[in-house]
C-alpha cells in the first residue's frame, strides 16, 4: 500500500535527521577540545545520506513508483571533515606549540547552528508528512464505515 510506504520514506528521513543532529551536537560540544585521544584536536563529523535503493535513471523511478519499493534516505557513512584546523595565538596555553599556538578543532559554531536549524526543519517536515499520511489513512477508514 502506497501509504505505508510515504510513511516509511519519512520516517527513514526522521532517523537519518536525528543522526545529523547528534553529530552536530558532538561538534558543538568538542568545539574547543584540543586533545582527543588520537593525539590531535578534534574533527569535525558530516553525515554522508544517499538515496535507499539507489535509483537513479528515469526508468528505475518509474518501475519502482509502481512496485511500491521503499524509498527514502540512508546514512552512508560519517565522515570527518577534512579542513584545516583552527591556529590561534595563545602563548600561555598549555597546548601552546613553541611559536605559542594553540591549534584548535575546525568547528565553526556558526556553521554548526545553520545545520542544526536545516536538519530541526528537515525533522519537522517528516513529522508533518507522518501527520498527513496518518489523517489520510484514518480518513479513508472513515469512509469505509460509512
């Protein structure tokens, strides 16, 4: 049944939204850690999402919309920003190098709060797209009594 499957596919986009959001609350939270345990300040984490079922050509999404496979998103991985880390001079720091900088993690505060607002109406709007799909499913058995 076609409306299932809508709940289905917002409902992968609730899970993968919740991911985002804990991993901008770890940036957030390690924004000033200059020391992990691998020895270096800490990097900043992205979700990676794709697609589920990775259709990609007009014919995949044609069959498909008749077979009622799932559709959705995925998390494909978490991968650590690669940007250069934050330099700041600050000689009496205790992770001062020799020069007196202090090299801090590539979390932007900034940044992080725009993805956060993105990924809070990214969730919102799966929640309201459940909300529809529930009133549409109880609206039809709505008729059925009648």
């Amino acid at each position: 049944m076609r409306l299932f499957s809508a709940i289905e596919t917002s409902a992968s986009g609730l899970t993968a939204e919740r991911l985002r959001l804990d991993l901008i609350a770890s940036n957030l939270a390690n924004a000033e850690s200059t020391r992990t345990e691998s020895g270096g300040p800490y990097r900043r984490k992205v979700a990676i999402f794709q697609p589920r079922g990775a259709r990609y050509s007009f014919r995949d999404i044609f069959s498909s919309s008749f077979s009622g496979a799932p559709e959705g998103v995925k998390v494909a991985g978490v991968r650590e920003d690669r940007s250069p880390f934050k330099r700041v001079y600050t000689p009496g720091h205790p992770e001062a190098d020799k020069d007196g900088y202090v090299t801090y993690p590539n979390v932007d505060v900034v940044t992080e709060m725009v993805d956060m607002m993105a990924a809070t109406r990214a969730y919102e709007a799966n929640v309201t797209a459940i909300e529809a799909a529930k009133a549409m499913a109880q609206r039809a058995l709505d008729v059925l009594r009648v």
